[in-house]
C-alpha cells in the first residue's frame, strides 16, 4: 500500500534557520521500510494558526493519508502543536498517544511531559510527535506496527480487525 505522507517540524529556532531539523529526517529515515511517498516535507515555527491552516490543507487539498508532526508538543508557553491539531481534527484517537507516552516512559520519565494528539481530518491521520530525535524514532517504533492497519480502516477499509 503506498502511503502519501507528510512531515511537519515545528521549530521557532528552525523555521528561522538557527537550529538543523534533525527530527523530521528521523521520522523519513524510521518508515524508510514502508512504501511510502513524501508528498509534503516543511518546518514552520510555533504559530498554532499557521499550524492549523497548514495541517488542514495538507489533509483537504493534498489529501495526504498521513501527517507525521514533530516538535512543540511540551508544556512550554510556545508549544501550541496539540492544541492547533485538535482544532482542525474530526476526531481524536488517544491510545497513540497514550502509547507513544508509555513507551517513551521506558526511556526517560519527561516523556509524560509530552502533550501529543492524534486523531483523522477526513481520510488523513494526523499524529503529533515531539521534538527531539531520540524520542521521534521511539514513537515510530510504537507506529510501525499501527501505521498501515490504521490508514486502511480510515480510508473504510471494512474488514474485520484482527484480535
């Protein structure tokens, strides 16, 4: 199944060009297995408006399956990346985020810090992960296995899900 996919940094130091996004090419580099085409690749900074608007064109214009954010999803004043996703949301899924918390637990306590959604705007998956490399390919460790199963059923896929 090909998947058309994208990658969004939210970085104020980045988007600015202080700061080399090392995130984004985490997540590209992690699902290289998968057959999946990067359809939309950018770095914006912590704006939650300019975050929503470009999560929701991505979802309803590009019509991507899949948006894999990172960045801006700690308890800092300017990390507004889980608000501005749940404004543009149909709906939320909150056991990727749960998961994505728990393993990341395993590794480093903060990781209950983190305040990432996930959810769909239309048949696009949308899921929030934080900032730093290391716990980018964590959480795509806890996506893998998710990733292809998920995109299939929000695109109406009616087969029954395996127990």
């Amino acid at each position: 199944m090909l998947i058309r996919a994208g990658v969004l940094t939210l970085s104020d130091r980045s988007s600015a060009g202080e700061y080399e996004d090392k995130s984004g090419p985490a997540i590209m580099e992690e699902l290289a297995a998968l057959d999946i085409e990067w359809a939309r690749i950018d770095i914006l900074p912590d704006e939650e408006m300019l975050i929503s608007q470009t999560l929701s064109k991505w979802a309803d214009d590009d019509q991507l399956d899949l948006i894999l954010t990172t960045g801006g999803t700690g308890p800092a004043p300017r990390d507004r990346t889980p608000e501005a996703t749940i404004r543009i949301l149909d709906f939320e899924i909150p056991g990727i985020p749960e998961s994505l918390r728990a393993a990341g637990r395993d590794h480093v306590p903060t990781a209950a810090l983190a305040r990432g959604v996930a959810g769909v705007r239309g048949e696009t998956v949308i899921i929030n992960l934080p900032g730093s490399p290391k716990a980018v390919r964590e959480g795509i460790d806890v996506l893998k296995p998710l990733l292809i199963h998920l995109i299939q059923k929000v695109k109406g896929d009616p087969s029954e899900c395996c127990s």
